[in-house]
C-alpha cells in the first residue's frame, strides 16, 4: 500500500511538473505575442505622430506661400480702390484659412479613428489572454500549481528575511567576540569611576549640609551682630550724652579756675603794689615778703594742676565724688588679688589632680595586667558606645533646637516690624535682642489682642469667614491699621516662617536608625582599636622574652 501510494504520488508529480511546463511555454508565447502587438501599436503611433508632424509642417509652408500670393496681388494691384483691395484680400484670407482649417479637421478626426481602433484591438487582445488563462485555470492541476507557487513565494520570502536577520546576527556575534576581550577592563574602569562618583557624591552631600547649617548659623550670627550693632549704638548714644555733660561740667569748671586765676592775679597785683609802697616805706622787709609770696603762687599752681588732672581723668568735678573713687578702686583692687589667690589655688590643685591622673593612667597601661578581661573590655564598649550615642543624640537635638530657635528669632522679628506701627500706652518699642525676646513677644500678643478687638466687635464678625487667608486679609484691610490706601502689594510681600512640625514618632525613628548607624560605626571602630591593643601586647611580651633570654645567656 505503502509503495503503491509512493508511485502515486510520484506520478502526480511528474504530471504537475509537465503541465507546469507545459503552461510555462504557453505564457511565454503569449507573452510574446503581446509584446509583439505592443510593438506594432508603438510603430503605428509613431507613424500617425510623423505624419501630424509632417502635416503640421505642411500647413506652415502654405501659410507662407499664401502671405506670399497676397503680398503679391496687392502689389499687382494698385489702382484699385482702398475698399475694393481690402474686400478681396479679406475673402482671399477667409478661403485659404477655412480649407486649410478643414484639413487640419479631418487629419484630427483621422487620429482619433485610428486610437479608437488601437484601444480595441487591445481590449480585444486582453480578452483573448483572459479566455486562455480562464481555460487553464479550470483545471484542478492548474490551482495546485498557483496554491504550490503561492506558498513557495511565501517560503521564499521567509527565506530571505531569516538570511538577513541571520547575517545581521552573525555580525552583532562577530562584534560582540572582538568587545569580549576588553569588556572585563571597561568593566572595572566603569566599576571604578563609579565608585568614585559615588564617593564624591557623598562629600558633596556632607558640604551642602554643612554649607547650609553654616548659611543659617551666619544668618544667626547676622541677626545677633545687628540686634548688638542696635544696642551698641544706643549705648554710645548715650555715652556721648554722658560724655558731652562731662566736658560741659569741665569747661564750667575750667572757666571757673580761670576766673580764679583773675582774681588772684588781681589780689596778688594789689599786694605787690602795697609791698612796693611798704618797701619803699621799710626796704629791709622787702625781700622776705617777695619770697613768701613767690613760694605760695607755686604752690597754689601746683595743687590747680593736680586738681585738673584729677577732673580730667575721673570726669567728676566733686572732691568727695572722687575720694568716694579712689576708695572703691582700693577696694576692688583687694577683691581682685583675693579671686587672683583663689584661681591660683584652684590652678595647682588641677594640675596635681592631672599629674594623678596621668600617674595613674601610666601605671595601669605599664603595672596592670596586660590582657584584660573579655567582661571588662566588653563594659567599657557599652560605656563608650552609650557615651557615644548620648553625644549624638545631643548634638542632632542641638542642632534641631538651634534651627528652631533661628525661625522663631526670625518671626518674631517680623511680627515685631509689622506691628511697629501700633504703640502702646506707657509702653515704648523695644530694640529686640537675644535678651528681649520674651518682653518683645509679650508686647506682640498684646498688640494683636488690641488690634483683634474691634474686629470681634463688629457685628458682622464671623469666625468661619476668616478661615480663608484672602478673605481674611481683606476684612483686616478694611480697618485701616496697615495702611491709608489699603494696598494689597505690601501685605502680599509678608513672610510667614513655618515652624517644623514633625510627630514624636517619626524623630525617634530617625533618631533610632541615626543611632543604629552611629553604633555600628563605633563598634567596629573598637573592635579595630581592641585589635590594635592586643597586637602591641604581643609584641611587648616577645620583646620582653627577647630580653630575658639574651641577658640569661650573657650571665
């Protein structure tokens, strides 16, 4: 069965391969026999456009000739009348322009019979194609050699693309083989510069924080530098008041020495004189008398001087004001050389304590015993770690406190230039210093309890309606405290310092991986410290064996 449906088959083949060669001679005949036609048709085309051309050319020369003739009769003609000439010319014209037109026509209608006949004869030519592969169509042979054909292009397509997607692979391996043999270096070198990258990156995060916290500490700095800049100046204010009384009370003082002066300089001129008259009188007591007096104008200036000096350098002009200030410096003074003894004292009993202390510390690292104990190294780790983790812990809580600390610093600042405009009764402004914060936020709140009273008795008050910031603004702008106009712009420029809320819960799990981070790296840190101690312990001891054995064998 087996065999005879082989044979089968294999007949069935040779038959379809002989129709198939069969067809393939009939189609190329045809085909033949269409070019063939296709040829004549061109020719004949070809033909028809000469023979318009010619015509064409034809119609031209007798165009001429015909300008020519009438040149001619007119020429030929000259007595006739001017009517009579233009009337012949004219008709002249009008006949040789009709027939010639009637030509034309009819060549037209020539080429156009001649392509309605081509058109047909190539209708009829596809028909006649059609009726023979219709015929050949019928037959079952004929479809299983079109599906067989159909799916052999297909196969063959297929063929193709999987060729070119083949070499296009076979090229991606090729170029792939030659990149295998640096790839492990690029690799690395990739490998490398990220990690590099990485670190960097990291720097650059600890600058930026740290850039950032030193901005608010300088901006902190800022604020306490002008708030003392405020106080400075009030201060030397009134200094220089202080210090203009003072040379006001010195020139009173200096204008009453220098009347003194005049009337002792008067006096003394009075005594001279009398003494000159009372020398003139007694000339033996004259030269006492002179020297007496020289002696005591001395002594009189000098004590002047020394008062001078004494009003100059206190700034009093008092007697018992200034004694009152030798007797204070005198008493300060003492009290200072007594903080001077203290200090001293406590200075030494620090430094025996260190010398102790170091003492000590030498003779447990020389006299004590080498290798500790694992419970006690293991204390000291939780004691340095528990250290370690309560310094953490405080710094991150200062640094959190220090930046709320500037924003409020910040706000009530604000707050305190916002509302400079309302003063209050018996109460002056304050200059806001780290000092008078407490006493500025105090006079805030009652300013704004002030200003928000008559708000809460007008009758149209509703507290839901301030719930919105525009609307509330509005309603504020409508009583006139800011401003007369009552501009928006300047209250739109107001800068509201936003406090950090944060839960409980979410800073102590910061804090805990904060701590988790810090205890990890502190660890190893002492695990590498406890390592190095043991090694040099090792050390010491084989140099201490070392030692002995070369000194056993000198003896």
């Amino acid at each position: 069965m087996r065999a005879s449906s082989a044979t089968k088959s294999q007949k069935d083949l040779k038959t379809l391969e002989e129709e198939y060669i069969h067809q393939s001679k009939k189609s190329n005949l045809l085909e033949n026999d269409r070019k063939i036609f296709h040829k004549n048709a061109e020719e004949t085309k070809n033909n028809n456009m000469q023979i318009i051309e010619s015509l064409k050319k034809e119609n031209k020369q007798l165009k001429t000739l015909r300008d020519e003739l009438i040149a001619n009769k007119r020429a030929s003609t000259p007595g006739m009348s001017k009517t009579q000439g233009s009337l012949v010319s004219w008709s002249g014209d009008i006949k040789d322009e009709n027939y010639w037109r009637r030509k034309f026509d009819e060549a037209r209608h020539a080429t156009k019979n001649k392509k309605s006949q081509l058109l047909q004869l190539q209708d009829k030519l596809n028909e006649v194609s059609d009726a023979k592969f219709g015929a050949v169509e019928e037959s079952p042979l004929m479809r299983q050699i079109r599906i067989l054909e159909n799916r052999l292009d297909k196969v063959m397509i297929k063929f193709n693309e999987a060729q070119s997607i083949r070499k296009t692979y076979e090229q991606i391996v090729k170029r792939l083989k030659e990149e295998r043999v640096g790839y492990d270096n690029q690799l690395a070198a990739i490998e490398r510069s990220l990690k590099g990258k990485e670190h960097d990156f990291e720097e650059l995060l600890l600058l930026a924080h740290d850039a950032t916290h030193a901005k608010e500490l300088a901006a902190a700095e800022l604020k306490k530098y002008e708030h003392k800049k405020a106080a400075v100046r009030e201060l030397r204010k009134t200094y220089i008041a202080e210090k203009r009384k003072a040379i006001e009370q010195r020139e009173a003082v200096i204008s009453r020495m220098e009347k003194k002066d005049k009337d002792n300089d008067d006096r003394n001129l009075e005594k001279s004189q009398a003494n000159n008259l009372n020398e003139l009188n007694n000339p033996q007591i004259e030269p006492q008398n002179h020297q007496d007096a020289t002696f005591q104008r001395q002594k009189l200036n000098d004590y002047d001087e020394a008062f001078r000096k004494l009003y100059e350098a206190t700034g009093v002009t008092d007697v018992n004001e200034i004694i009152q200030k030798f007797t204070t410096q005198d008493e300060t003074s003492k009290s200072l050389k007594d903080l001077q003894r203290e200090y001293q004292d406590t200075i030494d009993d620090k430094k025996k304590q260190r010398d102790d202390l170091k003492a000590g510390l030498n003779a447990l690292k020389y006299e004590g015993n080498e290798n500790p104990n694992r419970k006690q190294l293991d204390e000291i780790e939780k004691n340095v770690n528990n250290a370690v983790n309560k310094c953490d812990k405080a710094k991150l809580k200062y640094e959190r406190v220090s930046k709320i600390l500037v924003d409020v610093k910040a706000g009530i600042e604000h707050l305190y230039e916002k509302l400079e405009f309302y003063k209050l009764e018996g109460k002056p402004n304050i200059v806001i210093t780290d000092e008078t914060l407490v006493e500025g936020l105090s006079q805030i709140v009652e300013k704004m309890k002030l200003i928000f009273q008559p708000v809460k008795n007008d009758p149209s008050y509703n507290p839901e309606d301030f719930k919105q910031t525009a609307k509330g603004v509005s309603n504020y702008i409508n009583l006139n405290l800011r401003d007369k106009s009552g501009r928006i712009e300047s209250i739109s420029k107001n800068i509201r310092v936003k406090l950090p809320e944060k839960d409980e819960e979410e800073v102590s799990n910061d804090e805990i991986e904060d701590d988790i981070d810090i205890e990890t790296t502190t660890k190893l840190k002492q695990k590498y410290q406890a390592q190095a101690k043991q090694e040099k312990a090792a050390r010491n001891k084989q140099k201490k064996q070392l030692g002995s054995t070369q000194q056993g064998r000198k003896v």
